[in-house]
C-alpha cells in the first residue's frame, strides 16, 4: 500500500454525491438493532453467501439485507441516530460536502408521517453544519407506487432548504421509470435536480430501460454498470455527470479488480465523475479509500486527483455551496505542496 498517497486521499476535502442513508448504518449498529437471533443469524447467512454468486444473486442478497435493515429500523431515535453516526463518519473522512439520499418513510402505522422521518434528518444535519455541509435528496423506490412518488415530490417541494434532488432507486429487476417519468418531469419543470440508478443489471430489460432513462435526460446517472456502446457514446456526448461507486460496483458485477471498473473508460474521454460509496455501511468502505483504490488502479498521480475533485464539485446539486467547497480545496492545494 502506498501510505503517502492514502494520507492524500485521507486529508483532501471530499464531496460525497451518492450515499443512502441507511446503507451507510455501521455494521455494529445494524447488529445492535437487530431484535431476535433469528434475524442475526439471517444476517449472518446473507453475508457468508454474498460472494458465492453472480450478478442476479449478488443483488438479490444485498436487497434481502435492504428488507432486513428497513424491519429493524422503527422509530425516529433509529434514524436520529443512523443519521449522525453517517455524518461523524464522512465528517472524520474529511467529507465536506454531503448529499444523502432517502426514501421516506413513516412509523408505526403512519401515526409519524414521513414529514417527521424528513425533519429529524434535516435536525441531525443542522448539528452538524460547522462540520460538514451536508443535503438530501429524496428517493423513490422502483417498487413504489405513483401515488407514493407523488407524495415524496411533494415532500421534495416543501423541504427545499435541505432537499436538493429526486433520485430513483431500489431493486434494479423492477423495471419502472416509465411509470415514474411524469413525476421525473415535473421534477424538471421546479427546478429539482434528478439522478437515476441507470444499467444495474446484465439483461436486456435493463439494456431496455437504459434508453428510457437516456431520453429523459436526468442530471446525473448513478452506476451505468451495464450499457451498450451506443449508449456509452450518448452518456459521453451529452456529457451526463456519472456517480461511480467502487466497492458497490465491484461488489455486484462480480469484478476481480478495481483494474476492471468502468472508471477508466469514462476518465480518459474527460467525462464529468463524482467517486461515492454507496452504502458505506453495509460495503464497507469509506470515500478515502474508494478514491484510493481508483488513483492507484489507474496510476492517477495527487495532481491528476486534486484536479478530478476539484472538477467534480460541479457536480454538486446545491450550486449555493460551490464557491466554498472549491475555496477549501485551494487552501488544501497551498498547504500540500502539489503544484
Ligand atoms: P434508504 O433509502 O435510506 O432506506 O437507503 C436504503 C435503500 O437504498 C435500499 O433499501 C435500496 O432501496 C436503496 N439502495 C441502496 N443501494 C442501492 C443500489 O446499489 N441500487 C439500488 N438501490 C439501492
Ligand atoms: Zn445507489
């Protein structure tokens, strides 16, 4: 391991573009929240037979997991605290600019509507914006219906301080953008920004959907893990910000090595990227060692990833926040001696 370029990617100020918040829960609190030792073992089971499969089953097993996190999280004071061990940990990363994303959720039959999941959230972020300056963006899950998109649009409109974006996720076999697309253009017409998990899966309803969401032209596209060439070329013309995300990306396509990753493709056409973790919690990873892995699998030097962060705070939704993110990364290069 090259200790000196780790210590680099360690104490450059790093934006986090792609991280869902309960994905990002410590292992040692998902396992604290888990009430029954049916529930541990089941867990246990899940993580022995992740690495066993293919694309298919490697999903499967990491939604099971999503399923198991979500019937484990069931009040406020949960995500109250999911929320700020997120944000201690990409804060002691040197994360200074944040944008998780969420689907919202109610508690106990609906009684706490999920305005309250949201206003804890954005709470837990106030506490922390000396530390980091950090946004959400609300998700809606592929399995939700119109009705229930339709509220987190609302939602979306009436928390505008904090909620930057609309994002589209969840179990990629679910094959519903359209469904969801008149709600993505309204999204357009008030002015939210969109991202949407794009190629998740190795089959042709996937490759299918693809065009889909090409043709609505989100601002940014998570993971484009499976693509074919003509839309690999539409993503690059257009210049279509990509969110990557190593380990997960490496996790699900069953990759060998970090070498493998579409990374480098895009890199080399100077394709605006933003490098993110995911689910930092349940992957494993944090956003130092993401960027880590990528600089020495593709020999990037510190000047070539100061100039690639630098470039991806662009990227960010909350173009309010620009001018200091870019200021700190200044400060940083002054201090470091790059140049
Ligand atoms: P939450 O929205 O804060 O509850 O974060 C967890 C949720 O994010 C999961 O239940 C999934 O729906 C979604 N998610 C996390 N990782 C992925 C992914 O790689 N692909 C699609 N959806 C994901
Ligand atoms: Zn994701």
């Amino acid at each position: 391991m090259d200790d000196d370029l780790l210590e680099f990617c360690r104490s450059i100020p790093k934006i986090e573009l792609h991280a869902h918040l309960n994905g990002c829960i410590r292992s040692s609190t998902f396992r604290q929240l888990l009430s029954s030792s049916d529930d541990q073992n089941r867990l246990d089971q899940l993580e022995q037979t992740f690495a066993q499969g293919n694309t298919h089953s490697r999903m499967a097993n990491v939604f099971e997991k999503f399923a198991l996190l979500r019937s484990c999280v069931t009040n406020l004071d949960e995500i109250r605290r999911i929320t700020y061990e997120t944000l201690e940990d990409f804060s002691n990363d040197n994360v200074i600019y944040a944008e998780l994303r969420t689907r919202p959720r109610s508690f106990d039959q609906g009684r706490i509507p999920s305005s309250a999941y949201i206003e804890t959230i954005i709470d837990v972020i106030k506490q922390f914006q000396e530390k980091i300056c950090a946004r959400l963006i609300l998700s809606i899950d592929r399995i939700q219906s119109v009705e229930q998109a339709t509220e987190t649009f609302q939602l979306a409109q009436q928390y505008r301080d904090y909620v930057v974006g609309l994002d589209l996720s969840g179990d990629p076999n679910v094959k519903s953008f359209e469904r969801f697309r008149s709600i993505f253009d309204l999204a357009k017409q008030v002015n939210l920004s969109t991202t949407i998990h794009i190629g998740e899966l190795p089959d042709e309803e996937c490759l299918n959907e693809n065009n889909l969401i090409l043709d609505y032209e989100p601002t940014r596209l998570g993971h484009f893990n499976f693509r074919t060439n003509e839309q690999e070329q539409r993503v690059i013309q257009e210049k279509i910000p990509l969110e990557l995300c190593p380990t997960s990306n490496l996790l699900t396509m069953n990759l060998n090595d970090f070498a493998e990753h579409h990374f480098n493709l895009f890199y080399t056409n100077k394709h605006p990227i933003a490098i993110c973790t995911d689910d930092s919690g349940l992957m494993d990873c944090c956003l130092s060692t993401e960027i880590y892995n990528i600089a020495k699998s593709f020999h990037l030097s510190k000047k070539d990833l100061y100039e690639f962060c630098f470039r991806a705070t662009n990227l960010i939704f909350d173009k309010n926040a620009l001018k200091f993110l870019q200021q700190k990364l200044e400060e940083f290069s002054q201090q470091s001696n790059i140049f």
